[in-house]
C-alpha cells in the first residue's frame, strides 16, 4: 500500500539517535549519501533569517497504523540483519533461521520537520562557514544535503514473515546487558519473536534537500537554494549495508 506519509523517505542503514532535521548529509555516488554529524548552522553563518526551529512529533497517519514494516531476507542480507539485532538488542532473544524472511516492525513511528520556506530563506541570507575546506569544496560541488523531516520510533518488533505468536509478557534481558532503555518482549518457545522498546527515539528514515550553490558569472556573487532531489536512494553510516527508498508501508528488501 502506498503513502505519502512516507513516500521520498530514504530508510536509513541502521537506525540512528543522532540524525536529526538540519542535519547535512554528504551524498557520493550510485544514490548513495553518508551521515556527517555536520549541522546547517556549523555550514552557515550570520543569516539575516532565524534559523527554523525543528517541529514538535506528528503521529503517522492511521491508515499505516502508525507502524512501518521492512520485510528481510535472512541469506541474503544476514550482516544486516545481524547488526541490527545486535543494535536493538535482541540477538539472545531472536534466533535467525537460514532460507527465511524476517519482518520488522517499527511501531507507533512518529515523524519531526522544519519549515522548508524559512530554511531556504536562511541560507541565501547567510554567509558561508570556510573554516573547513573539506566542507567547501563539498557544497560548492553540490554534494551536500540538508534534512528536512526524519521519521522515527523507539519501539520495534521482530518476527518471522507469516509467524503468528502470542506475547509471554516482558523479560529482563536488557536489564542483564546492562541496557536500561530496553525491554524485551519474546513469543514461543522457539524466539520467533521479539520486540524492542527504547526510552530513546532513533531516526529510521530521512528526506533531504540538495543544497546548490550558485554563481553569478557577471559579478561573481555566490548564492545557494535548497531543491527537492530524489538522487539519494540510501542514508549510510560506517555499515556495510545500504538502506532503501521509502514508497510504501511495507518495504521488501531481496
């Protein structure tokens, strides 16, 4: 089913608490961009227009039942897999099984933006931060992205595709691997199921806009414009796995 609560989302490699609105992802090639750590306001400086403030947690729409499900499957993606259990977790908890396919759940996903309008005046009035020349030439080569909404969650579930379990109640797992955010939830007997709940909101998907520099050949005066830009297909950290454009509720990955 489509939407487009999500629809231009790219979902991030693994999910994240530090990728948030406003922050700058440095794209490479093959639609692939790269985490930075870097924020708007460390690239521009001393604007005439206040810097958007990022919005308050706006639910998905019900018709998603607030919840966005990836579907997996085990031989192919297993490092994936495997990382992200390790991130939630769950690995003692959620045993992988070979020729299967794993559906995770990223329940009652919330989602947080800025104002486009105001963001794009903020940057043609501002001035340019040189102090890094690695940053520089990055935005001059239109090779910086700024993001705009983030979709996020603190809760997820993890199951085999067409597994039905029923909840046992919460164990105390995550208290034992000295994880005091986390809870875990198991189904049967043989760990087809788990579910992750965090304290802590962790990014899983973002939608950027490219920032372009622009140059006026006459009087050699520099301008910039964020653009909507569909190029990106993926958000990474230091994972050797790739993430996935974002166009439905359910995103299958091969």
């Amino acid at each position: 089913m489509g939407t487009e609560n999500i629809s231009g989302y790219c979902l991030l490699s693994m999910p994240s608490d530090q990728v948030q609105p406003l922050g700058l992802l440095s794209f490479k090639d093959k639609g692939e961009a790269n985490i930075t750590g870097v924020t708007i306001s460390d690239l521009f400086i001393k604007s005439e227009v206040a810097l958007p403030l990022i919005s308050n947690d706006y639910n998905l729409s019900s018709d998603l039942n607030k919840a966005i499900t990836m579907e997996v499957a085990v031989d192919s993606h297993l490092s994936l897999l495997e990382g992200l259990l390790n991130f939630l977790h769950l690995s003692a908890s959620f045993n992988l099984q070979k020729n299967k396919s794993v559906k995770i759940n990223m329940l009652e996903a919330k989602k947080n933006n800025v104002n486009e309008f105001k963001l794009d005046a903020y940057i043609n009035t501002a001035q340019v931060n040189k102090i890094s020349p690695t940053y520089t030439e990055l935005l001059q080569n239109n090779q910086l992205y700024v993001i705009t909404d983030i979709l996020k969650c603190r809760k997820y579930s993890i199951e085999y595709v067409n597994t039905k379990s029923t909840d046992t109640g919460i164990k105390g797992g995550a208290a034992q691997m000295g994880d005091v955010d986390a809870g875990l939830r198991t189904g049967n007997t043989d760990n087809d199921s788990a579910v992750y709940a965090g304290d802590t909101y962790l990014t899983l998907g973002v939608k950027a806009f490219r920032i372009f520099y622009v140059k006026d050949p006459d009087t050699g005066a520099e301008s910039f414009r964020i653009r909507q830009d569909d190029t990106i297909k993926t958000v990474k950290g230091d994972e050797d796995f790739s993430g996935e454009l974002l166009q439905a509720a359910t995103v299958i990955i091969k």
